[in-house]
C-alpha cells in the first residue's frame, strides 16, 4: 500500500438510512468506520473495508444511552449485557437514585434498596473502598456496553454515618464531601440522591447541598430520586431546583412520574412547572416508558396502595411474580405483614396513568431512561423492553413523535445532559457506538407476564467500532469503555 492509497475502513455499514442522533431528517447513506471511530459517511461504494454489515431497508442510528440504570454490579457479574445490548443500548448511566456499588467497605450491611444492587452472595462480592478501584476493575474486565457512572449520596451515607435516620452531622458531611471529591476526581459524572427511601429520607436538603458542594464547577450532574412522586410531587420540584441553584449544576429529574390515582393528570402541572425552571436553570429529566414502577418492596401502607407484584424475594423466591394482596390473604395477614416477611425483596407497583407516561414522553426534553433492576425470574420488563418499545409501540404505532425525535430523546439528547463526550450522534469524529434496526418490524417482547425477552427489530448493534450484537444473538464483544468527564 502506497503511502497515498486510504487505509481500508474496518467497517463499512451500506446501505442504511440514518437517524444521526440530532433530530435532523433522515437520510440514506454508507457509515465508515475506523480504529473505533465514525470516519466517514457518504456514497462510500467504491472503497475498501475488511468488513462490511449490510443496513439495506433499516435505520442506523447512535447507539442507545440509557439515561437511568441500576447496573452498577450487572455490568461485572454480567458482562455480556444482553438485556441491554438486545434493545440497541451502548451505554448506560449508573450509580441512581443514590445508590451507586462504591464506595463501600467489604462485607458491609447494606440497607435496601443498596442491598439490591449485591446479585451475588454480599460475602464473596468485591467492595471497592474507593470510586477509582470500581472504575478500575470495569477497565481491567470491560462490559459489552459503555459505563458512564455516579456516585450516590446513600452509599456515602452508609460509609460514614453509625444511624441513617436522621440528619448528618457536619463532621459526617465532611467526610462525605472527601469521598465524593475522589469519586469526581477518579472519573465520576456526577453524583445521585433518592431522599424517597429511608436511608436518605431524613436527609435535609441543606445536607444534600452541603455533600455535593465538590460538583460546583465541575461540569458533573445532580440526579434525584425526588423526596416525593405522588402528592408532594411540586414541593419535591421546587427542592429540586433550589439544590441545582445553590450548586449551580444541572439537575436531572429522575424517572419523572405522578404516583396514585389521586395524583393522576398532574403532569399538566408538573411540566409547565419543569419548563419554567428550564429558563433560568439547566434542568433534565428522563422517563420510561411504562405504567408501573419497580424498586424494593415497602413495608409502610401508603406505599402499597393498587396492585403491588413481587419481583424478587429473598427467603420466598417462589412468590416471584406473585400479588402482594394474595400472598397476604394465603398466610392471612396484612398487606404490611406480608410484606415485612418476604424481605428483602423487591416489587412491580402499578400505579401510573397512561396519559401522564405520555405527556410526560412527549415533553420536548425528556430522555429515556430504563430503571430496569436485575434478578429473579420476573424483573419489571423495561429490563429488557425500554428502547424498542419507544421505537415499536409509542413512535410508530402511537404516534406520539417522529422517529427522528425518539432516537434523539435515547441518544443525542442523553449525551448532550451527561457530558459525554463524542458520543450520541451519527457524524464524522464521534465514537462508533451505533445500532441498525428495522423501523418497521422494531418492537418490545417483554412483557409482565414474561419479561425475560429480546426485543424485535434490532439487526445489530457496534460498540466503539466492534460488532457486539448481530441476527439477534451477542457476537462476544466486551469493547465497552468506562466514561467519565475528562
């Protein structure tokens, strides 16, 4: 080869009409790609790749950012990543809701809902005492999928507090401030509460500013289970807002929803209200794209109200998919009781209304976000469904945004919110994180019933260059890299 003649590309996708991430129009053409990265595109019928992947008839679009995840431990106990990789994802956000898998000492007992992110035997899993050896053993046994990573304000709770019910004090506040100042330094892109669980219910928000102060000029993100998605959903708002102000750092609202009947419609408030708040602030937010919620099964009657299933349950791993109510009424007790014998467990809540997943969906900003928690035989099926089924069912089939605007609300968008450098769009310099998939045929499998399923559609799926996933089947990639703000 002459010093003049191109190098071949490693990878050419023909074919294809692509949706770059940006909601620009669609258009057809070839994706060239070379050492990991999107070199060229354009008619690039006439030049040499080693490999081709043949896109004719489907979309090639930026893989798949999962704005909200729960796979701090998936991602080293489950490399390959299917129920992500299946749906088009290359990169997920984890460390939510507060909870993140370090920092946190070797044989801790962990509170829930930390403890449900510990799939294996808590005795046998590595604790990493500093953010900086998580990130390193990612690095040293890469996932198939990128790992963008927070750190969460409960785990550094329960690293330096003797109680969690109650307010921190400010030697504990310092110390809090020392671990997240190395998680920031060591790579994290920002740090997470969930002030809705009792780890960190107790926790003002005058704790919470004071903890994050390291963030303020940093560049990294404010994520926030809020205090409250039911009936003290805008004062949760407005706490929000105020945190993200005192910090002067971008807020991301987390899974933003209206819980219980009584609250049913209230998006129509809550949204005029984030948008207000977007003019004078940088304000976020994500949603998926389902009815019912999961996370650990609550031991309080408020937060058992509808139809509560089990998802996960440690001494009865048999009720696995099983109501709450008729648990309850076999062992002839209270909901409450019940509830307090099958922990630690986890649960799927149905307590949302269509129209509000919709409107809050639709909302201009808003990115998607899974929630999904492994383990057990019926996790909440946006484990496995999220993206496809925002493809299939409420971009295709619903209508409710051009197929332009839903690729852009999972990954421009998304890439954009987290700083994520280089990633998120179809064009020339970016990562080569990419998915093909058939517009026409894309949709979700899993269901309640049977949540354990692929999606349709998604014809292959290219991390960081390397084919990962192909006719429906992982190809033994591990080319994830570990994300973080530098």
């Amino acid at each position: 080869m002459s010093e003049h003649t191109p190098r071949p590309f490693d990878l050419v996708i023909r074919g294809g009409t692509v949706v770059d991430g940006t909601r620009r129009p669609r258009f057809d053409a070839d994706v060239g790609i070379r050492d990991g990265m999107i070199v060229a595109i354009g008619d690039l019928s006439g030049q040499a790749a080693r490999a081709d992947l043949d896109a004719g008839g489907n979309i090639v679009a930026p893989g798949f950012i999962d704005s909200h995840t729960h796979d701090d431990e998936s991602v080293l106990s489950d490399p390959e990543m299917i129920c992500k990789i299946s749906q088009g994802v290359t990169t997920v956000v984890t460390g939510n809701c507060g909870v993140s898998l370090a920092p946190l000492k070797a044989n801790m007992a962990l509170p829930l809902p930390l403890s449900l992110l510990q799939q294996r035997d808590p005795s046998t899993a590595s604790a990493f005492g500093r953010f900086a050896d998580y990130l390193d053993a990612l690095r040293a046994a890469p996932a198939s999928v990128n790992v963008a990573a927070m750190v969460g304000h409960t785990t550094l709770r329960v690293m330096t507090m003797d109680s969690l019910d109650r307010a921190a004090t400010d030697e504990e506040i310092a110390a809090m401030r020392d671990l997240l100042s190395e998680a920031l330094d060591a790579g994290a892109i920002g740090v997470s509460t969930g002030t809705y669980y009792p780890p960190a219910a107790l926790a003002p928000a005058s704790e919470v500013i004071e903890v994050c102060r390291p963030l303020t000029g940093t560049g990294a993100v404010y994520a926030t289970h809020m205090r409250n998605e039911a009936e003290g959903c805008v004062d949760s708002l407005h706490e929000t807002f105020a945190i993200g102000r005192a910090l002067d750092v971008r807020v991301v609202i987390s899974h933003h929803k209206l819980m219980r009947e009584a609250n049913f419609g209230k998006s129509v408030v809550t949204l005029p209200l984030i948008r207000a708040a977007m003019q004078c602030q940088c304000v976020a937010l994500d949603c998926y794209p389902y009815t019912a919620s999961s996370t650990m099964l609550h031991t309080v009657e408020e937060k058992l109200q509808g139809r509560v299933v089990i998802a996960t349950s440690e001494p009865y791993p048999e009720y696995s998919g099983r109501e709450l109510a008729e648990i309850a009424d076999e062992w002839k007790v209270s909901r409450v009781e019940a509830a307090q014998r099958l922990q630690p467990a986890s649960a799927v809540y149905f307590s949302m209304d269509e129209g509000d997943v919709r409107n809050i969906m639709a909302f201009e900003d808003t990115m998607i976000g899974s929630d999904g928690l492994a383990g057990g035989s019926k996790p909440h099926p946006r484990l496995w469904g999220t993206f496809p089924r925002v493809l299939g069912h409420y971009s295709r089939d619903v209508r409710l945004f051009p197929l332009e605007t839903a690729v852009w609300k999972m990954s421009g968008l998304t890439a954009k919110n987290f700083g994520l450098k280089d990633r998120g769009t179809i064009e020339v310099g970016k990562h080569a994180d990419v998915v093909v998939f058939d517009a026409a045929t894309v949709r979700d499998r899993a269901t309640y019933d049977d949540p354990i399923q692929t999606a349709e559609g998604i014809e292959a799926v290219i991390v960081n260059g390397m084919l990962t996933w192909r006719h429906g089947a992982p190809r033994g990639a591990r080319n994830g890299r570990v994300l973080t703000r530098m």
